[in-house]
C-alpha cells in the first residue's frame, strides 16, 4: 500500500510539474540593457518642460525628435503606452484575464501580425520607419531606467509593434465594434474594441463626438484665421490627449494632441497649417450571412452556385490565471473570398471593412504635419491611409476648408449595402476604394466659415454654400444625423456675419441645447405628462421653467441632464430607461443629496482631480462638451467628468501670415503622477474656460522652462 502511495504521489507530483511547465507565461525575448542605451545616445534631442510641464522637443532630425517625444510621453504615461504595445501584439488577455480574450482573438483574426510582416519592409517608407523605430528606442531606454514600472515580457518594444497599434486600433474609430457586436446575441455579446478599455461607464458613443471650427479672413472681423480644434475623448486611458510640442532641422515644427502610442502629433498646428478631426460615420464595413456545409464545424461555404473552402488557420494566445500563469488558448481562424469570418449564436459572417490590413496611417499623419502648403496638406490627405474623421482645415494663406474623409469601398450600385449580405454571391465582393476626391469636400466657400460637429457633411455652413446629398453616391452611407451642438454651431455662426476672436471663443464653449435637439424634446415630453406623485409634479415644474442652459448657475439642468442619460444613453440617442423613470430616479437622488430638486449646476457637474474639486458648465452634447458620471449623485455626491472636452486648441493666423496658438488640457501634462505639480495644474483653467500659451519657438520656450534634459546622453 506504502508504495502504491508513492507512487500516486510521485505521479501527482509530475503532473504538477507538467501542468506547471505547461501554464507558465514564457518569458519574453533576451535583450540588452546597455545596447538600448547606446542606441538611445545616437539621438540628438533636447526636452523642455514650459511652465505647465507641457514637453517642448527640439530634434536634429524627425526621428530624434520622434524619440524625444516618446521618451517625455513615457515619464508621463508609460503605464498607458505599456498597455498599448501589449494590445498591438495581441496579448491583452496574457496581461489582463479572459475578459481581454475576444479582442486577442480578433487581432489574429485580422492579420495584424502577419500584415506588418509581410509589408513592413516593402509599404512602409524609410523616414516613417525611423520615426517609428526612434519612438520604440524611447520607450525601451525609459523601460531600463524603470524597470519597476514593466511588466515581464514587454521590452524590447520594436517599430512593427508601433505600426500595428495603428493596423488594429484605427477601424474602430468609425465603429466596426458596433458591428461585430450586432451579430451577437444580447447574451453572447463579447467585448471586441479596444474603446472597451477607456472607461469604466461603457462611454461609446459620446467619446466618438468633437467639435472643429475654421473662419477665413473674408468672415472674421479683424481679416484674421482662425481655427478651433476641439476633439471630444475620454479624460484618461488609452484614448486621452497628449500634448506635445515637437520641433526638427528636417522642417518639423507641430503642436497638438496625440494618444499613447503614437509617435507622432495626430491632430496639429503648424507654423503655416492646421488640421481638426471628428468622428464621422461613413459606411466602410459590410457583413455577409455565408452557407457553410456544417454549422457546428464548417469546412465550406457557397459562392455562386459551389462550394468554396475556407481558408483555416488558428488563433493562439494566453489567458491569465494567476501569478506567473496563463493558460493557453488556441482557436480556428477562418477565412472567406470577402474576409475574416466570425462563427456567432445567430450564423456565420464574413466581414469586409475598411483598414483591414491596413499600414499606412502613421504615414499619412506624419505627412499631413510636415505639409506646409494646402497643396502639400492635400496631398497627404489624398493618400486615403487614414480610414474615417472629417478634418477641418485652415491656414496662414486663409485658406479654409472641410473635408469628410473616408477610405471608401468601390461598392456596385443597388444592393442595399447597409443591410447584412447574401455572402453566395461574389459580384457583391468588392475590390478597392474610391479616390478621396469621390467624398464631400468644401474648399474656401464664399460664405468663409466651416465646421464640424459630428453631424451631416452637408449643412456645415451657411446654406447656401453647403453641398448637395444629391451629388454623392448612396453607397458611401454618409451619416444623416445631427446634433445639438451642430444645430447651436449653425445657430451662432450663421447670424454673425463679422466673427471675432472673442465670438469663436464664445461660440465653441456655448453651453445652450437647442429646442430641437434630444434633450429638450424629452424635457416637452416629460412636462407635457400628468402625475399623482408629488415629487414628479415638482420635478415637472423645474424642467418647465428651464431654459436648456447649462451654466454653472443654472437651475434645472442637473435634473434635466441626468434623467434624460438616464433615459436616453449619454448620448441622448439610444433608449435605456422608461422617461418617468429617470426622472424619478433624478429627482430622488437629488432631492437625497441636495435638500432640494434644482441645485446649481455647477455644485452637481464637477472636474475631480488629485486635490483639485472644480464646479464645471457644459454637459453631454452641448458644444461645451462635459460627460459626467450620471449616477454619481447617487454614489458620491456629484458627477466627476469623465470625457468629452479635452484638449483644445485655438490657432489665428494674422494678416502677415504669422501665428498665434493657445491651448488647454484637462488635467495637465502628467497623466499618470500623482506627485507631479503638472497632474492638475491645468484643470483650474480648464474650468474656468481659459486657455495657455503655446510657444512655438525655441526663445519663447526657454522663457518659461522648467526643466531642460537630453535623454540618453
């Protein structure tokens, strides 16, 4: 008996062994400490932190000041950055648990990896290589010295990892998550988008918003230009605004805002031209219902009239366990004529959507911030490598202009493309895209003023220098919608006919929603209703003698606001809760919390950061864009904003050609140190509705330097 038991337990033993052998996460590549430094120290940068800590990068060339500001953008944020190399390898789920695997799962059903293997040495430029290569050298360097803030197995990051970032993360810009998601069931609806990971109050579609706004000389009251960009993002994680300031001897000299990541300013000024982008919502995905040989384990499918075979590989990555472990997944991948195909509750599906392999965007930005001539900015924008956003232009010539950017497929006319396919016929199987010059475009309208707010491209300036519907096809699917803060641009901008700088302030903070938008129309509805409850019959009052103001003094906009989230999505499109509900669920929680059902705004909608506890105007979908927490009244107290407006600049050219460029940021320059006088030293600004300086020359900088360092030397 002894021994039987020895030898169970040696037995034991070595499946322990095994399964341990087995589960254990393998370490990542062998690299050198000291040959990262090296390679760090051939770069010819310096860093200067202005006085909001704001990092200021003077390069000899591009890629030196590429590698600048990846090492600044590291010192601020390398946990985000982190977290960004880890989901361009797809291996979120290794890191972070079975929640991430669905996404892991897609990044191979997409070929990310192979696209960048395939391509990178033939499709990617020289100098766009050493950008990237530059940005990677930067986060490897700030890795050694900090080698208590990585995670095991994520240095060396390479160039190919920067590049693929792009390849996975830029189709879901224009919601091809929405997509994939509707082809599941309510119950089976995985997590497939990276946006998933922004915030903790599934903020989708609101973070999808921004506002851009260019006048030109013939429209402003001094003869100047001017240009507003305002995009709306979550305040933290992987899609907050960076600010940076990179300047080279090879031409480069931009300011903006860019995401972890991204070696490279994505939405800029520059000393002759800059550039606003907002989400737009053109059709670039299609869906195709396949009829496959076996549902359970299909080999095949139909396409005209025969059986095709799937192309069939596998999906492999790991799945966090615990400590040091992981377990192992593998997963067939399978291919069609039309793309990717997903095996769901409701079918199986082919997907074909713009982006798919794609590898060309950061060339595209990159170009787009060293154009220095509208000729040279069209140019870059022409390359179509960047697959949705409208961007709205300006520069010193007083130049102005729209465009509604989309890399476009080649789709036949008839087939109702927004609907999903009959995938068994191939003449629905589209190839290529349409040249850029194929979508709405607006350059120099008379009427000299234009704008974006996520809205129709159609009705972006007055009316009678907008485009006609008529004029483009029904297969690009070009979104209809319009929102408030495009009714109250339209509203502002129209009447004035002399628009100064003061007035273009004012307009894009504007904190009113429109009688005709979302909102108000649920405030009629709610008012228009007869109650037995006492506290509804309050509540009524209040939102019948408010006036759709969300000023910090206004009363009315907290009830208003948070029943109509409440009911509407933050948004204020998509039904989630029955409108008397919210309204009781709003007036109980403020009546909880404040004594009373109509506080000022302004001590209900707050910016809450480290020390700093600020009352805020604006709210969801009014051109002072501010989402905030919706229940945290009930929770906290107060609604700390969360998304919405971020980074914001505003660039006049004067009538010489020379440019003035103020900024603001949320928070501040240090996303993630909390120690940092530059974690909030922003947010007092911000609140208040002012802005910074932003220096463009290497003089002014040094006139409020904090800090000026070389890294790697």
């Amino acid at each position: 008996m002894k021994n039987v038991l020895k030898v169970l337990g040696l037995v034991i033993f070595f499946l322990l062994v095994v399964a341990a052998l087995y589960l254990r996460t393998p370490a990542g590549p062998n690299y050198s400490q000291s040959k990262i430094k090296k390679t760090a120290a051939s770069y010819d940068v310096r860093i200067i932190r202005d006085g909001y800590g704001v990092p200021h990068i003077f390069g000899q060339t591009d890629a030196d000041a590429s590698f600048g500001f990846g090492y600044a953008h590291a010192e601020d944020d390398f946990e985000t950055i982190q977290d960004v190399i880890i989901a361009a390898r797809g291996m979120s789920a290794q890191y972070k648990g079975k929640s991430a695997a669905p996404q892991d799962y897609l990044f191979d059903l997409f070929k990310v990896s192979e696209t960048i293997e395939q391509r990178y040495q033939s499709d990617v430029r020289e100098d766009v290589k050493a950008i990237a290569r530059a940005y990677a050298d930067a986060i490897n360097l700030y890795g050694v010295e900090h080698p208590e803030k990585v995670l095991s197995g994520v240095l060396p990051v390479t160039e190919q990892d920067v590049l693929a970032g792009f390849t996975w993360a830029t189709p879901f810009f224009y919601r091809l998550d929405g997509y994939l998601e509707d082809l599941f069931t309510a119950d089976d609806k995985p997590n497939v988008s990276p946006w998933a990971q922004t915030s903790a109050l599934n903020l989708v579609d609101a973070v999808r918003g921004s506002n851009a706004f260019a006048v030109a000389p013939i429209r402003s009251e001094d003869g100047f230009t001017r240009l507003i960009v305002n995009s709306h993002q979550p305040m933290t994680g992987p899609y907050a605004w960076y600010e940076a300031h990179m300047v080279s001897e090879d031409g480069l000299n931009i300011a903006g805002g860019t995401f972890p990541g991204v070696p490279i300013i994505a939405n800029g000024v520059n000393e002759n031209l800059g550039w606003g982008q907002t989400v737009n919502r053109p059709d670039l995905v299609d869906i195709y219902a396949l009829k496959v040989d076996d549902v359970d384990t299909p080999k095949r499918y139909k396409l005209d009239g025969e059986w095709q075979d799937f192309d069939i590989t596998k999906s492999t990555f790991r799945v966090k366990l615990w400590g040091p472990f992981s377990l192992p997944i593998s997963r067939p991948l399978l291919w069609s004529k039309h793309g990717p195909v997903l095996s769901t509750p409701t079918g199986h599906y082919a997907v074909r959507f713009s982006g798919l392999q794609g590898i060309g965007a950061l060339q595209q930005w990159y170009d787009m911030g060293k154009a220095s001539t509208l000729a040279e900015w069209q140019a870059a924008v022409a390359q179509n490598h960047v697959l949705s956003f409208n961007m709205i232009y300006a520069d010193k010539e007083g130049n102005i202009g729209a465009v509604y950017n989309a890399r476009m497929p080649n789709r036949i006319e008839g087939p109702d493309w927004e609907s999903v396919l009959p995938g068994d016929k191939s003449e629905l199987i589209w190839e290529g895209f349409r040249p850029l010059s194929d979508m709405p475009q607006n350059w120099n309208p008379e009427c000299g003023w234009v704008f974006s707010a996520n809205a129709t491209p159609f009705n972006i300036t007055d009316p009678s220098c907008n485009l006609s519907r008529a004029d483009f096809s029904e297969t690009f699917g070009i979104e209809k919608r319009v929102t408030n803060r495009s009714r109250r641009a339209l509203k502002l901008f129209t009447a004035d006919k002399a628009i100064s700088k003061n007035d273009i302030l004012k307009y894009r903070s504007d904190t009113r929603y429109d009688p005709e938008s979302n909102l108000m129309k649920f405030v009629v509805d709610l008012v228009s209703r007869s109650y037995e409850d006492p506290l509804l019959n309050e509540a009524k009052e209040i939102l019948r003698h408010w006036n759709g103001d969300t000023s910090q003094s206004s009363r009315g906009a907290a009830l208003a606001v948070i029943a109509g989230t409440q009911a509407l999505g933050y948004d204020y499109t998509e039904p989630e809760m029955e409108p008397v509900e919210a309204l009781l669920y709003a007036a109980t929680n403020l009546k909880a919390r404040f004594g009373r059902l109509d506080p000022e705004w302004g001590e209900v909608n707050r910016l809450q950061r480290g020390d700093v506890d600020l009352p805020l105007e604006g709210g969801p979908d009014v051109l002072r864009a501010i989402y905030s927490d919706r229940e945290g009244v009930e929770k906290t107290g107060a609604m700390n904003a969360f998304a919405g407006d971020t980074h914001i600049m505003m660039a006049e050219w004067n009538k010489a050609g020379e440019l003035d460029l103020i900024s603001i940021h949320q928070y501040g320059a240090a996303t993630l140190d909390e120690t940092s006088p530059h974690y909030d030293d922003q947010a007092p600004l911000f609140a208040r509705g002012d802005y910074k300086a932003m220096p463009m020359r290497l003089e002014a900088v040094l006139e409020t330097a904090t800090r000026d360092y070389r890294p790697g030397k």
